[in-house]
C-alpha cells in the first residue's frame, strides 16, 4: 500500500514531501484553486455542513469516509491507484514493453494534449452546474450535486498533478490556463464544445451526470489502460469516484419517469403540465440532447488521431485486457458509414483509425441498458409510451455525421427540415420555462419535490429523511 498522508496541505498518497520543487509549485496553485472555487462553484451554501465523502485511501475496501464538512474546507488532493509491479505497456506497437513513468519525449505534446482535454472537462462541469443548488427537489439531492462538484474538483487536482510533475513550465502553464477558461465564455469557452452548453435546470442535471459523466467514465477506462503508468494509475482511481456520478443520472432520471408514471397511472387522460409533473415528451428531448452531444465527445469515426494514440500504447480501448483477445488491431479492420455527397457509404477502414467508434460502441450499450431501466418502469404503471436512444448519426457536430442532417432513426433529411423539426426534438424556452416554474426548492429534511419520486435508499447508509445538508 502506498503512503497516504491525509493531514498534509495537499493530501496525498505520491509523497509529495520528497519532491520540494513539486510541492510548491502545487501549493503556488492551491490559492487561486480556490479562487476559482468561490468564484465559480456553487452559488450558495457553501458556509453549510454537507454530507460528503472524502477520499482516505486508494484501496477498494474503505477508501472513503462520510461526514459534515464545508466544501471549502473539503480536502481536495492527489490520489493514485496502487502501482501494478513490473507492469508492462498492455497494447499497441509498444505491447509487452515495459509501462513509461516518465513522458516519453516523442510522445510528450501528445500526451499533453490529451491531459488537458480530460482535465479541462472537469471545472467545465462544476461551471455548467453551480446555480442548480437553489432550486435542489430534496436535500439528499443537494448533497450529491455538491458531491459531484467537490470530485470534479479533485479531478482536475489529479491533472494538474500530472501537468505539474511531467510537463515542466509547460505543464504549469497549462495548470494556470484550466482555472482562467470558463464554460460558455465568448473569449476564453471551454475546450469541448459540449461543456459550453447550459445546463439550467435538475432534468438536465440528470441528463448531464447519465451521459457526459458516462462518456467520462468511457474515457477514463481508456486512459486506465495506458502505457504511461502515472496516467493509468490516476484514472484507475478517478473512476473509484466516478462511479457515483453515474449513478446519481441513471437513478435521477428514473426517478422522474418513475414519478411521470405513477402520476400517469393515477390521472389517466390528464395532461402532465397540470399535474406539476415532467411529460415523458420532455424528458426524450433531454435525452435526444445530451446524448447526442456526449457521442461528440469521442470524436470522429475515423481518427488518425486515434490510431496513433492506440500504436503508441497511450490510449486504449474500454477494459482493453479484459475484453480483447488480440490487442495490436494490426491486421483488422472495421466497417464504417460515412457520408460521401450527401449519400450513406459503407466504408473498410482499418481499425486503429475506428477506435472511437470502438470505444463509442460500449458507451451506446451503457446506455441502453439504462434505457431499459427507465421503461420498466412504464411498463410497471402500465404506460404504452416508450423512452429511446436518438441513432448515433443524429444531431452530430464532430465527425462523419456532422457533415449532413439526420432525423432521430438515422434517416438523411435536409438541414431545412431538421431545423423546422427541432421544437420536437429538443427542450424549447417555453419547455426551459416550465422546468423552471416547477422547479421549486425542497429542502425541508424527508421531503421532496411534487415532479420526482424519493430515492429508493440513501446515502452512506443513512436514510433519506438525513439532514444532509445543516441549513
């Protein structure tokens, strides 16, 4: 087990001590971390006791803690998985071959890119969701918005650790430019498109943690794999964390069908509006959105980009030792649809350049074993209407399928009709407006808002009616 001190200025389990230069450097940052933090994360409570777990250790069993503690008081730090010994590269060109623990020089800016594109995603989210707490539908609620904000958090320490100990004054550089950009700032937006996009209300919260965060999880595996062990041994445990933030999603938005069902079963024949309740309509245009925007985020179907991240032994593909039996992809190849003159071609590539459909292709399947979660409990209230996932070619702005228009099922359609199809497909300003009039805060402790159901269970085995948040 490596060395945890929990009660240095920056917790950590990389023996910080031992590396002067680097500790200071990181506690040079710290401060205007925490500017960031106060500038930017959630607008209020931030004075409040919350029920939050905090990071211990890096083992499976009993790596966190429970307790009340201020989010600026929350101790962010840097925690790698346990090294794996004698760990060899698992993939590509460089397989059997001993995993890198420094940057290797040719795949140094390459390497770094691929840094500050994961650790940009993660003040990203914190930005995108810190008015959500004012209008919480419970306290448990709040906690685990809080709770999702203060690991993002600890993410982006992670990057930085990584930019600060192997990319030099470049790697600082980077760590100071993470904390200046801002999500949907004119001048300086974030690096992904999608993580300029608003998300304004607890659906599209929900929406956000289900989709964005599982792509997060998607791209993390990857990188778990990688040969540069620092990388790999960060993201084996950033996914530790992760995990939560999935599940706050995937239940989140069962939770609303769950509660639209009941009260559908109980009011046959009556429009939902009236009810205070969310229409099965609106949560498929908030699925049609964030979904489609998290396919973005893979990038294109063919990628030189990947293909070279793949022979390199830097990026490889979800639960690669685990799942595949030949890990080069020398020899293979994989079908790929691609718009040539506005027309649907089958296309023979080789399959490094397809390696984000690759990884795209587990993402989907996560989902739709959500999806059907999410009908069950239709199918339990007796509800015919049926929830989906929009075709991977719909509503595309990176790659093949951004190049034409695409109806939900897939099917070619002229950008004129998309465009005049769009209030059906996509939440409007007047579905935005009703979201926001029924929207109202419930912070009583044990209660909940009218528009989704309570939570099966609690958190860190507490009861629902807990007082995770001391107003």
């Amino acid at each position: 087990m490596s060395n945890v001190d929990l009660f240095d200025k920056i917790p950590n389990n990389v023996d910080l001590k031992g590396d002067k230069k680097l500790q200071r450097a990181l506690e040079r940052w710290q401060p205007d971390y925490l500017s960031w933090w106060n500038e930017m994360g959630p607008v209020e409570y931030q004075d409040k006791d919350i029920y939050l777990r905090t990071a211990i250790d890096v083992d499976a069993e009993g790596w966190a803690q429970f307790g009340h503690v201020k989010m600026p008081d929350y101790r962010w730090g840097i925690f790698l998985a346990e090294p794996v010994p004698d760990r060899k590269i698992p993939f590509g060109d460089t397989m059997g071959q001993p995993a890198f623990q420094e940057v290797p020089g040719e795949y140094r800016n390459v390497l770094r890119r691929i840094i500050v594109n994961q650790a940009d995603t993660e003040p990203a989210s914190v930005e995108q969701q810190r008015w959500l707490c004012k209008t919480a539908p419970s306290l448990l609620d709040m906690r685990n918005l809080f709770q999702v904000n203060v690991e993002e958090g600890r993410h982006l320490w992670a990057m930085v650790y990584l930019l600060q100990k192997h990319f030099g004054k470049d790697g600082r550089e980077e760590a100071d430019e993470l904390l200046r950009r801002r999500s949907g700032d004119a001048d300086k937006p974030r690096i992904l498109n999608a993580f300029n996009n608003p998300c304004p209300d607890w659906m599209s919260f929900f929406s956000f943690t289900m989709f964005m965060d599982r792509d997060g999880k998607f791209q993390l595996a990857a990188l778990a794999e990688s040969g540069f062990d620092p990388l790999s041994r960060t993201c084996r445990f950033m996914l530790t964390e992760e995990a939560h933030h999935l599940s706050v999603g995937e239940t989140g938005l069962q939770r609303i069908v769950k509660r639209t069902a009941e009260l559908m079963k109980e009011n046959p024949g009556k429009e939902m509006k009236d009810l205070g309740a969310i229409p099965l309509e609106m949560i498929q245009k908030s699925i049609n959105y964030w979904f489609t925007y998290s396919l973005d985020l893979f990038g294109g179907e063919i990628s030189s980009n990947a293909a070279d991240y793949f022979a390199a032994g830097l990026k490889g593909r979800f639960r690669e030792e685990k799942k595949y039996d030949e890990h080069t992809a020398l020899d293979q190849t994989r079908v790929v649809t691609t718009v040539e003159d506005g027309k649907l071609v089958d296309r023979e590539v080789p399959l490094r350049t397809a390696m984000n459909e690759e990884l795209r292709d587990g993402y989907v399947e996560d989902c739709e074993r959500a999806l059907k979660m999410w009908n069950r409990e239709l199918e339990k209230a007796g509800v015919e209407q049926r929830l989906s996932l929009p075709h991977r070619r719909f509503h595309r702005h990176v790659g093949e399928y951004s190049k034409a228009s695409f109806d939900p099922e897939g099917n070619p359609i002229s950008a004129d009709a998309f465009e005049a199809r769009r209030p059906e497909w996509f939440l409007a300003d007047a579905d935005f407006e009703y979201l926001g009039s029924i929207m109202e805060p419930c912070h009583e402790v044990g209660k909940i808002a009218n528009w989704i159901s309570a939570p099966v269970k609690g958190v860190g085995g507490q009861p629902f009616d807990f007082e995770y948040v001391k107003l």
